[in-house]
C-alpha cells in the first residue's frame, strides 16, 4: 500500500514468552483461551503441543518456546493459547502470557535484519518501540507456514 | 428481470442435458440407424439452445444452434454418422461444457467465440449441401412455402443473424404500418463470376419490393466481393412472400433462394423455443429424475420420510426422559436411554442413506472419455461398467473421479496394445477395460481391470533396486503381492521409463495418497500376457463410524470398528520372534505384533504383565495385532479432520471429540500394517 505513512498505527496484542515481550498482529487474531486439555499427537513435529477442542473444531496448537528454541516448558495459570488464522491454517499458539493490546506506529518499526543478522528472522518481522520498551513483532505467515 | 434465481436452475440442467447428449451421442455412434436416438440428441440440443438463449448466453446460443442445424440435416437423412462427424459434435460439448464452468465461476459465459468449432460445424454442412444441391433444389420451394419445417434450417442465414436495436425500432413502427419483415438469404451460384454485379442487381431487385434494413455480410463487403456465395438481406416490405422468391429466383446465377416472413425480433422467437422446451420437459422428466446435478442431491421422497418418522420418534423419547428425571424410577430412566440410543442410531443410517449417491455420477463421464481415447491412441477399446448403482458418500464420490481416471487412462493408454499386436496373440482386436462397483460389507470396492499386456514383475523388482527402493536381499524374498506394491511408491512415479517397461507406475502414487484420504486402499494384481486389476476398497460413509476407544497409558485412541477382525488375549510367553520381530500364531495364523505405545511414542507402563491385550487388525487380507495396553469400549465416533496444518501425519486418520469433550486421535491402521 502507498499510505504507509508514519502516522499510521497497526493494532498488537503484547504477549510475553521467557520474559520477553512479543507483538501479534490483531487482524490475525481469531481468539484467546486459557489453556485447557491438550491431546498430545504422536509424530507431529515437536513444537506441536498437541490438538484441542476449539467448540467442536480440532486445533493444533503451537508451543512458542519450543519453535524459539526455549528449552523448558512451563505453562502457568497465567498462560493462554492465542488463536490464529493465517490464509488456511488456523493453529493456537501457546504465550506465557497476555498484556494488553497496544498501538505502534508502522513507521517506528525496524526491520528485524537491519537490527541485528544473529536472529532467526523467518518467524519475526521487526523491531517496535512502546514507552522505552521494546517489542518484536512476529510474523505469523513464517512462523506457521514458513 | 433478475436472472440469478434462475442462474442455477441452468446450471444444473444445462449439465444435464450435456450429460444425456454425451451419453446419447456415444449410443447413436453404435447404432447410427437409431432415429430413436437421433431425435433425443436434437430434442435435447434445442432445449439447451433455447435455456442458454433465455438466460442471454448468445455464444452458447449460437454453438448450439449450429450443431442444431447439423444434427437436423442427420435427421433428414443428408449426413451420414461418422466417428469424424462425432469428434465435432464432441468437441461442441466440450465448448459448452467450458462455457458453462466459465459461468459458474463468473457469471458470464467468457470470450471464447469457438470460432474453430463453429466453422467445422459449417463446413459439414457445406460439404452437404454441395453434395446434395440437386436432390434439394427441387424441395426447397414447397418447403419454404409450407414454412414449418427445420429442414434447411442451415441455409437460412437471416435466422441466425442478430438485429441491432435500432434496427428492431425501425421494424416496429414499420409494422405499424402494415409491413412485414422478411428475412432472404442468397444462394450464388458457384459458376458466378462477377459476385458483387450479381448482387448488385439482386440488391436492386429487392429495392423494387420494400426497403433494405439490413444486409449481412455489409453492403462494403458485398460490394467488395468480401462473401462466399451466400449473404442475408432483412427486408420490409408489403408484398406477398411468394412474390419475393420468385423475383429472386428468376434473376439468373442465383442457386438458391431462401425467404422467411420474421414475425418480430428474438423475445418472441425465445418464447416460442421456450414453450416448446415446456412441452418436452413433460416427456424428459422421467430421464431426469434420475441424473443428479453436481452440487446439490435430489433425495429420494421415501428416505426423507423415514428421516422425518425417526425425528419425531426422537422427540417423543425425550419428552419421556424429561418427565422421568423428577421421580427415581430407574428402570424406566434406563429403559427410555437405551430406546433413544437405538432410534438415534437409526436415524444416522437414514441421514447416512441421504448422502449417498449412486457410483453412475462419476462413471457416467468414462464412456466418452474411453471413446476420446481409443480415437487418439488407434486402438479398439471397450468399456465394460458394472454396478453403477452402486452408492457412496458424497465427500467419496466427489473426490473418486480423478483417481479412477488415471487408473482408466493407464489401463487404455499402457496396459492395452494396439489392434495388431493383440492379434498376434490370439487376442480379440479389441481391448477390453472392467470397471465394476459393488458392496462388499462396511466398504465399497471398485475394480478396474484390463485385458492388456499385464505386468512385468521381474522388471519391476529391478527397477526398485536400481532406485534403491529395496536391498537385493530383501528384493529375493519379497513376495508378488509386495512388489506389487512398490509401484505406489511415491519415488516409482517420477521414473520415466517404467512406461515402456510395463506401461505403469505413472502417478500411482498420487491415485493411492487420494485414495488414503479417503480412508480406503488401493491393491494390485497382475498375469503377464493376461491383464492387471486394481482393486479400490472404500469405506461406505465417512463423517461417522464405530470405532473401538483403547488405552496406551492414559492416553486414548479409536481404531475404527471395520479394520478389526478379532480382540485377543495373548499370554506374554505364547509371544514368538521372528528376526527379533514379534509374532503370534493364531489359529494356523502367523500374525505379526505392532505394539503401538511404542510406534506412537507414549510413555511406557510400568507394570510387567503376563497378559496382554492383541487387536487383531485387518488391511486387505494382511493381518496384524495391536498391542494396547485396555479396552475402553465400542462408540459411534464422529470423525474430524486433525486440520490443514497437520494433515500430512501418517498413522493419525483424524480426531474425534468424546463426551466430555476431550480429544481423542483415530489410528490410521492402513498404515499402521
């Protein structure tokens, strides 16, 4: 798009996963829910957690420390499974836990390869900046269909 | 006027009606004498002319007219029936299958003039006309008088031609005043040698008798000699109609004369094709009661009925639970679940029989398709179909097609040889290719055999060697059944050569992988010299099955209730070792063990047992047991797919939800085995 002015302000959730913060893109957001049975399916890759039952619907659901290479896997009470919709895949992911929904201007984003070339940046897009803290946004399109 | 409630009406019958004219058109070329036929074909050509003019599709209109024209100079004995003369008539179909896909996808009937078809169609009809001018000539004058017939209906150009609207005004207000519009298309003769001075005393003919609107091709062109021998004038005039031909005809190198009083513009010539279209509807309806349109199922009055009885029943059940859960009657508490229990079962069969539909609506498009390819390969094929009636669920009959194509294209294409080498063998001359459906228990199984050269197994084994598909000493022991099997194997299909090997192996990967989604398999069979068969097995419905609910520690699993055989308790020493591989003797039986917490990676149980518990599981006539480690119970599963994003998994067929609303995965024991 042309009017990709720097006013222009794209809507985010904020998650957090192994402390640090995360930014998904609300158009792709389907649902929240808290984390409830997970049925474990033999040879999935491993960073699938397993399916569950979305009302009536069965979901894979992806555990987001296993993709970012986080070794352990906690889940607390404060985990949620962020369901998401990327052209016909829809597949929760699983966050240590959701903050709130922020606003970031498109031009106040860096690209993730001008900040540093030592991160795997197939799975994010770039860098935000939100009251002196910073955000990496994912990109949702390489993280599930690569 | 909306058209779009109506857009799907076409639609539907409009591939009806190609169906019947595919179909028919197929018979006529066995028996080319049928009238029978021969009328059918035009019958429902002329409906389809009409629908596609009403809906304001013209270039449909205009195919179909011209094959229209066609088909009439066959019935009127001036065309013979060739297998040439057919390639065209199929090609049209095929144009207005196109045509109708285009507007399904986009509401218009697209671009495509099919000027190539068009102008095949026109020269058939000009090679007999040229042949037959003379037997004609003497006709023509009593037929155009008697005005009622279709004969000729060719020539006549002006019928064919569109009027502009301008034009249409100007011949209203002109028969207001008592005119008459005739349409005259000119035949020259081939000896003419000065078209355009013929044409322009033609021309000043026709000025002496009314007033010129229209003239096709345009006068620049007719001027400029820019026409073959023939070209269409629109006249307004008030003289008598046999006044005019005969002015004409006695004008020297004119060949032929054609004139027609045009009542007014299209509307009405529509109307008029419509109300007879109603009329021959009455006659086709019994035909078309029994061909299904694609999308959408007629369902038969009686299952709706049943369907209807069981729901009611259903509602007057649970009225009675409601009213026994106050008191703590138990045993009528029981009682009524377990009479709701049985109803609701049946009443998935009676939703199960909706949705099935016969094989015939994917079988029904070989013949022709086997026609096409013994006329492209030279070889004489004959397509035997049995069991057309057949029933499947609608996913699986939606989705069989492609692979039974490939599997008929194989059969005709490789398997079969050409007329000469097969008499050499002492073979028929022609090749002969079975498809049969029929039920077979829980499943349905589908067989497409030929008669062809049959497979080289030897060649085969060598092939897999070479592609390293197998080790040589695996290869000495493997049995013709598992060679067999090696050419599904997906790294089979990308050699090339395997087709003048045996002529197969093309894609036979792809043929199994659907027919796998579809829950079903795919087996071979062969004699060299004699023939090959594949043998297709499918389930009968999909959407719900009996399944058997195991455990592996606490993780629970279906096994869909037609892949068991038999539940089995096996004392942990009766176990016997084959190459370390597990195996149990049952019944004279060696059957291998799978234990499945292992195959699927859960965490293994601590407690040593003496006993286990085998599931015996059959795919094709392999055996094999599952070992679980409990049995939870049979249920009616509802099958869910697992998603787009895994649905590559083996071993995993889908997900159901149990009661309480947990996840449950359905083992795949096709692949499992």
């Amino acid at each position: 798009m042309d009017n990709k002015g720097n006013d222009e302000n794209k809507q985010y959730i904020l998650v957090k996963v192994n402390e640090e913060q995360y930014g998904i893109d609300i158009q792709q957001v389907e649902n929240i829910i808290k984390i409830d049975r997970i049925t474990r399916v033999p040879k999935a890759p491993e960073f699938i957690k397993g399916v569950i039952n979305l009302r009536g619907e069965i979901i894979p659901v992806m555990n987001l420390r296993m993709k970012f290479g986080i070794e352990e896997d906690i889940t607390t009470a404060d985990s949620r499974i962020i369901i998401v919709k990327v052209e016909e895949y829809e597949i929760g992911i699983i966050v240590d836990q959701v903050k709130e929904v922020i606003q970031i201007p498109t031009g106040s984003i860096e690209d993730i390869k001008d900040v540093t070339c030592e991160i795997n940046s197939t799975y994010l897009q770039g860098v935000g900046k939100v009251n002196q803290d910073i955000v990496t946004i994912i990109n949702l399109h390489g993280l599930i269909i690569q | 006027m909306d058209m779009n409630q109506y857009m799907e009406i076409f639609i539907e019958e409009s591939k009806e009606h190609l169906q019947i004219l595919n179909e028919t058109l197929l018979e006529l070329e066995n028996s080319p004498e049928n009238m029978e036929l021969l009328n059918e074909v035009f019958r429902v050509s002329h409906t389809l002319k009409g629908m596609s003019a009403t809906m304001g599709f013209n270039k449909m209109k205009n195919l179909t007219h011209n094959m229209e024209n066609v088909l009439s100079e066959i019935r009127n004995g001036k065309i013979a029936v060739t297998s040439n003369l057919l390639d065209v008539l199929f090609k049209c179909l095929d144009a207005l299958e196109v045509y109708i896909d285009e507007i399904i996808k986009t509401n218009s009937e697209g671009e495509n003039e099919n000027e190539p078809i068009m102008k095949e169609l026109i020269s058939i009809l000009a090679d007999e006309s040229s042949s037959s001018i003379k037997a004609e000539k003497d006709s023509v004058v009593e037929q155009s008088e008697t005005n009622e017939e279709k004969l000729d209906l060719d020539k006549r150009l002006h019928l064919n031609i569109e009027l502009a609207s301008f034009e249409i005004n100007a011949i209203r207000e002109a028969k207001e005043k008592d005119y008459k519009l005739y349409g005259i298309t000119v035949v020259l003769s081939e000896k003419c040698v000065l078209k355009s001075a013929r044409s322009f005393v033609i021309f000043n003919n026709i000025e002496e008798l009314g007033e010129i609107i229209k003239t096709n091709p345009d006068v620049q062109s007719i001027e400029d000699e820019k026409f073959d021998l023939t070209f269409s004038v629109f006249l307004l005039s008030m003289v008598d109609i046999n006044k005019i031909k005969k002015s004409l005809s006695n004008i020297s190198e004119v060949d032929e004369v054609f004139v027609d009083e045009i009542l007014i513009k299209d509307q009405e010539i529509i109307q008029e094709v419509t109300n007879k279209e109603t009329n021959e509807k009455v006659k086709e309806e019994k035909e078309d009661n029994k061909k299904k349109a694609t999308k959408t199922v007629r369902v038969d009055i009686d299952r709706l009925d049943t369907l209807m009885n069981l729901v009611s029943e259903l509602i007057i059940v649970k009225n009675g639970l409601e009213s026994t859960q106050g008191n703590n009657d138990n045993g009528n508490y029981n009682e009524s679940i377990e009479y709701l229990e049985r109803i609701t079962t049946s009443l998935h069969d009676a939703v199960m029989k909706v949705r099935m539909v016969p094989v015939e609506q994917v079988f029904n498009r070989f013949p022709r398709m086997i026609r096409d390819l013994s006329r492209k390969l030279d070889k004489e094929i004959i397509l035997h179909m049995t069991g057309k009636e057949t029933e499947l669920d609608r996913t699986v009959i939606d989705e069989i097609g492609e692979p039974l194509i490939h599997l008929l294209r194989n059969a005709a294409d490789h398997a079969l040889e050409i007329p000469k080498e097969r008499a050499s063998k002492g073979k028929t001359k022609e090749g002969n290719i079975f498809l049969r459906a029929y039920q077979d228990g829980n499943s349905v199984v589908i067989e497409v055999q030929d008669d062809g050269r049959g497979i080289d197994v030897e060649k085969i084994k060598k092939k897999a060697l070479e592609k390293g598909l197998v080790t040589k000493e695996s290869a000495e022991n493997m049995s013709k059944k598992n060679i067999l099997e090696l050419l599904f194997a997906p790294s089979f299909s990308t050699a090339e050569e395997i087709t003048d090997v045996s002529g197969r192996g093309v894609g036979l990967d792809v043929v199994k992988t659907k027919i796998q989604i579809l829950g079903g398999h795919i087996e071979t069979d062969t004699e060299i010299g004699k023939g090959s068969i594949f043998t297709i097995r499918l389930p009968l419905t999909l959407a719900i099955i009996q399944a058997l609910m195991i455990n592996l520690n606490n993780e629970k699993y279906a096994i869909p209730l037609n892949t068991i055989q038999t539940i089995e308790d096996i004392e942990v020493s009766s176990i016997k070792l084959i190459q370390n591989k597990p195996m149990i003797v049952l019944r004279d039986k060696v059957i291998p063990l799978i234990k499945l917490g292992k195959v699927l990676d859960v965490e293994k149980e601590d407690k040593i047992k003496e006993h286990i518990t085998v599931v015996i599981v059959k795919k094709g006539d392999k055996l094999a047991g599952l070992v679980v480690d409990s049995l939870i119970g049979q249920q009616e599963i509802v099958i869910k797919s697992l998603g787009t994003y895994l649905r590559k998994l083996k071993m995993i067929a889908g997900a159901t939800i149990l009661g309480d609303g947990e996840v449950a995965l359905i083992l795949d024991v096709n692949s499992l085995v």
